[in-house]
C-alpha cells in the first residue's frame, strides 16, 4: 500500500512539475529576467532561458527552458502541430514581445563542456553544428546529446579567458570555413520534452512526446573520418 501511495504521490508531483514548467513558459514578460539570465553570447538567446550554478567561480551547471512558437500547420504524418525555435527580434519573433507566444518545449540540464567543431552545412542541409568530443567527456548517467559554443558576451565565467577568437561567433554558419579542428567552450545538454509536437528544423520535422529527447538537438560525434583539416581529439 505504501509503495503504490509513493508512486502516485511521485507521479502527481511529476504532473505538477510539468504543468508549472509550462505555464512559466507564458510568462513571456520574464524572458532572461533572473534567475533564469544566462546568455551563450550567440543566436541560442532567442530560444533558451537558463540559470547559471557557480561554484569558487566555476560553471557548474545551468537548468532551464527551450523555447518553440507554432507556425499553425498541423505534420501530415504524425498529425501533431508543428512547432520551431523562434529567431528573435530580427525576424519579428521575440519572446517577451506581446504578439510572440514563445512556450517551453523543452527542460534543459547542462553541464559545462568543450568540443571540437566539425561542420555545419551538411548533406542534409545547414543543420546544428557537429562537434566531436570523448565519449569519456560525456556525463553518465544521462542522455547528454546536445553541444552548444559560448561567445566572449556570454555570461559564463569562461567567456573572458577560454574562448577562441575562430568560435567568438553569433551564428552556427559563421563557425563554417573559419573554427574547423577548434576546440570551443560551451555546454552539453540533456533535454527532455514537455509535450507532444512535431519539431522543424531546417526543414526536418520530428515528432515528439515527452521525456527524454535524443533526436531533434542530437549534433555529437566521437571520431571522423581522417579528412583535410580535422584531426582526432586524443
């Protein structure tokens, strides 16, 4: 009896979690307001909300939100709504702005990182960055799939002393011809989805469901073929 009271207890906090992680996504008049006012530095503002953990000056860690708008189309083959990261002001699309409801798609869990960067436009079209790390650098447990660079702007107490000039970029196309074989400060993440939708990226649509998302965000590799300009990272 006690155990089936914990899991129902369990499952009623969990429902509740999820709920006001939602609902604080409304909130849009408190995009980046602290505590959730860390910045990358870089185009990722647009659609991020994160807390920053320090410790003796140390990043430890940074918890928060994706943010999506849906377009209002509906995914022919999973009949889910069809959502996307916003672009930020530049497009007509910030949060904060009263006309734009950006709402949490995903809950983030990052714990700070290096990477190699690889390449941006691929076969598949201008998709995340690929970046290249040790599989011993991967935190476990976990379901860390999602690498992400800082800028010198970012609130990250590395931003000053650790960031190469080649990944000082806003854009991921901007790392392309100019940060192959560079090693760049940033974040892995693990996400976990809040709802079901079909997620577009560069034209891609995913569908997804809650909890644990190793799809949509998934840009690690940890070895490459033995190309012109890349080098392993042992």
């Amino acid at each position: 009896m006690n155990k089936i009271r914990y899991r129902f207890t369990s499952i009623y906090f969990l429902t509740i979690f999820f709920f006001i992680a939602w609902s604080f996504a409304a909130l849009a008049d408190d995009f980046h307001d602290a505590p959730y006012d860390f910045f990358f530095g870089n185009h990722i503002d647009t659609h991020q909300e994160t807390k920053l953990k320090i410790k003796n000056n140390n990043p430890v860690s940074l918890k928060g939100f994706f943010y999506i708008i849906f377009t209002g189309d509906t995914d022919t083959v999973s009949g889910l709504p069809i959502a996307r990261h916003p672009r930020g002001a530049g497009h007509d699309e910030e949060c904060g702005a009263d006309d734009i409801d950006c709402v949490a798609g995903w809950l983030i869990d990052a714990v700070p990182a290096k990477a190699k960067f690889l390449f941006h436009s691929g076969v598949n079209g201008n998709d995340h960055p690929v970046w290249m790390v040790n599989r011993v650098d991967i935190p476990q447990p976990g379901s860390f799939t999602h690498f992400h660079w800082i800028t010198t702007t970012s609130s990250d107490p590395r931003a000053a002393t650790d960031v190469p000039a080649e990944c000082d970029v806003e854009m991921a196309s901007e790392l392309d011809n100019n940060a192959e074989n560079v090693v760049c400060p940033g974040w892995l993440m693990q996400i976990k989805a809040i709802k079901k939708f079909a997620f577009d990226h560069g034209g891609e649509i995913v569908p997804v469901s809650p909890g644990i998302d190793n799809a949509t965000h998934l840009n690690l590799v940890t070895n490459y073929a033995g190309v012109p300009g890349i080098t392993s990272t042992r």
